[in-house]
C-alpha cells in the first residue's frame, strides 16, 4: 500500500490513537537542538509544551519560564491564550492541521514539532512560510514501534528578508507515464452522457443533434 494511502488510513482511524509518548532521551535531544537555537539568537520568553502527556517534555525544559496543555488534565491547548516564545512537543496527528493552526495563531518565536515522515508535506511547509516561519533546523530520527521515520522540525519566525529556509519544497506534482496511463482511462471511463444525444465522449455544447 502506497505510504500515502497508509496515511490517510492512519489518520481517519474510528479511534485515533493519538497518545504515542515521547522515549523521554529523544524529548531530551529535542530540546537540546531548540535550547540552542533559544540561546544563540536570544529569544527570551515561555516555553510551553502544548500536549504535556507523562512529562517527557515539559519535566526536562531548561530553567526558564515555562507551562504546558494537556487536555486528559482539563487544560485545553485550543483554549490557551497566553504570549510565548516556544513552542515544542510531539502534537497529535489526527487533528495535525488545526493543532497547527492553533500553533500560527500563538505567534511564538520557535515552533519545533516531532513529525512523522509523513507529516511533513509541501501543503504544510507553504502553510507555514505563508504565516511567517521558515526552517532553520531538521534532525531525523526513528522510534522502533512507530511507523516510518520521523523529524524533528524547527521553524522560526522570519524577522529579515534574506533569510531563507533550510528546506525547500517544490509544489509541482509530477507523474510517471503509468500515472499518466491511468489517468486518461480513468478520464475516459468517468466521460458523462451527452444530455442530448445520449451518447457518451462529446460536449453537449457541440452535440450535432442540437
């Protein structure tokens, strides 16, 4: 099965199971990789973790100013309102999009997330330097029991026109002559009856018995 379709199978799941926790030495490394980009461009501000879970995160930050969400503890990420710097954890992925979103709306300086290989799409890297953020930082790493690879991604908020993303994506969508094959059959098999003629493979604006 093609890893998109495993996707969107994992995703519209009747149960999302969205409670994948965090090995507490791989929330370790991502907050090494963002406390050196807090400290070498000197932002200053909350560190907040939005899904706190069992604390891999949020009980390891540095010793700064810091808060967290987790909505099994009745403190909703979607309700949250506060001004913050930084945002880091690993969201969940059957509400990725508004999760995201939700993040944009907080304008923290650094957003840094655990993704999946499948997360990371062109549609979401537009999304995100649309809204001001660019890739200054990827690691990639691997979770035994999870499926795929995943990334440690960091954006930050673009403050000077030259600055450019580590990542760039392409939003062209390319085929292969087999896509192509199958897309013109499948164009031909989905040809609607012309609603004059009754006949199938021509416009009814140009139909002869017109």
């Amino acid at each position: 099965m093609p890893s998109s379709k495993i996707g969107h199978t994992i995703k519209n799941r009747e149960s999302p199971k969205d409670v994948f926790l965090t090995p507490e030495p791989l929330a370790i490394r991502h907050i090494e990789i963002v406390s050196k980009i807090y400290e070498e461009n000197k932002y200053d501000g909350i560190w907040l973790d939005p899904c706190k879970g069992t604390g891999n995160y949020y009980n390891n930050f540095p010793d700064i100013e810091k808060d967290w969400c987790e909505i099994a503890d009745n403190k909703d990420f979607y309700k949250y309102d506060k001004n913050i710097s930084t945002i880091i954890g690993n969201p969940p992925y059957s509400h990725l999009k508004t999760f995201i979103q939700k993040i944009i709306e907080l304008k923290p300086d650094i957003i840094s997330l655990l993704l999946s290989n499948l997360s990371v799409t062109h549609r979401k890297l537009s999304d995100m330097e649309q809204a001001g953020y660019i890739v200054t930082n990827l690691e990639v790493c691997k979770v035994f029991s999870w499926y795929s690879e995943s990334n440690i991604i960091t954006w930050e908020k673009k403050t000077r026109p030259e600055q450019v993303s580590i990542l760039q994506f392409n939003m062209t969508i390319y085929r292969t002559p087999e896509d192509e094959k199958s897309r013109k059959e499948k164009s031909k098999n989905n040809k609607r009856k012309c609603g004059i003629c009754k006949k199938i493979g021509h416009d009814r604006r140009k139909c002869p018995e017109k």
